[in-house]
C-alpha cells in the first residue's frame, strides 16, 4: 500500500507533530455533539462526506497520485466485481484493462485525462466492463486525490457495439491501431 494511502485515517480528526498520532475527537463524537437539524439542507450540511459517497448508486473511485486506490464505493465494487473494500491500497493499473504496461502513476494521469471517455476495466468473472469516466470531482491542480465517477456502458456497447461510442481506451495488445508509448490507444 502506498504511503498516501496508508497514512489517511477514517473517521478520526487526527494531530501530527509527534511520534504517535493523536485523536482529537472522532466524527461520530462531533456529529452527537450537533443539535438536530430544523431543514432538510440542514441534515445534507450535516451528512458526512464518506457517508454520502459511500451511499452513493454511482461507481466512485478515488486514486492517490502514485497510482494507489484510496476509496471505492460498494457501487463500484459491485461494478469491478469486487468484495468490499478490496480496491483500498491496490495499484491502479490491476484493474485497467493495460496489465502492468503502464505504471501506477501514468494510469492516474490517463484516468485525470479521460473525462468523458470510456475505459476498460478488468472484472474476474466478465473479463471486461466499459465505463464512462466523468470530470475529476476534486477541481485544484494540486489536489493530491483524484475522485471521479464512473458509468458503467458495457451492456450498451454489447446491444450497439463499440463503434456508437465516441472513444474507447482498450489495451494495446486488443486494439486494432499500432501501440501507442502509453499502452493505451483512443479507438475513434
């Protein structure tokens, strides 16, 4: 697992400076602390970023800069096929369809770059799903994580083949242009 990914602590308000952390106080703890809310915008201003992305029905997955999964929602497990929580501390390029022809590293480049696009991805019982990669969620340049959504096209592509879609990334191996540095073509 990689360091970014290792050092996030979930749930806790965490104080560096020393050689062991310290927990201030944990999300659970503030959160009993917060009178009810009165509106409805009040309870979403109260709901909690990882409880909300964890309910979400939309596959979302976020990457680390080195190339390491921080977080997969269960609706993206279910997509990838995957028990929960056995996407965290992975590399990336496991589960694109690029084998380990691209670093950890580039395929967080290639996915940053593919909004809009789809990417094919390695599932153990299906072979391969096809989904379409939204705009990165977290908008800095310096932001250390990427958080994108993902829209699972693969039954569509099946019913009206890979030529509706406007482009497809697929390994070089599988397709039908010369290889590019990357290990990723665009199929147009």
């Amino acid at each position: 697992m990689s360091q970014s990914a290792a050092s996030v602590v979930e749930d806790n308000f965490v104080a560096e400076g020393g050689d062991e952390p310290v927990v201030l106080s944990t999300v659970r703890e503030e959160r009993r602390r917060m009178s009810a809310p009165t509106t409805m915008i009040g309870y979403l201003a109260q709901l909690s970023a990882n409880t909300l992305l964890h309910r979400l029905p939309t596959p979302l997955l976020a990457v680390c800069d080195d190339g390491f999964i921080l977080y997969a929602n269960p609706a993206c497990h279910a997509m990838l096929g995957t028990d929960d929580d056995a996407l965290a501390g992975q590399p990336l390029n496991q589960f694109l369809d690029v084998g380990s022809s691209i670093s950890p590293p580039e395929c967080v480049r290639v996915l940053r770059e593919a909004a809009g696009d789809v990417i094919a991805w390695c599932h153990p019982e299906v072979g391969i799903v096809h989904a379409v990669v939204s705009q990165p969620m977290l908008l800095r340049t310096d932001d250390p994580v990427l958080l994108v959504a993902l829209i699972d096209v693969t039954e569509w592509m099946w019913t009206f083949g890979s030529d509706s879609t406007p482009h497809v990334f697929r390994s070089a191996d599988r397709c039908v242009n010369p290889p590019s540095t990357t290990g990723l073509e665009v199929v147009r």
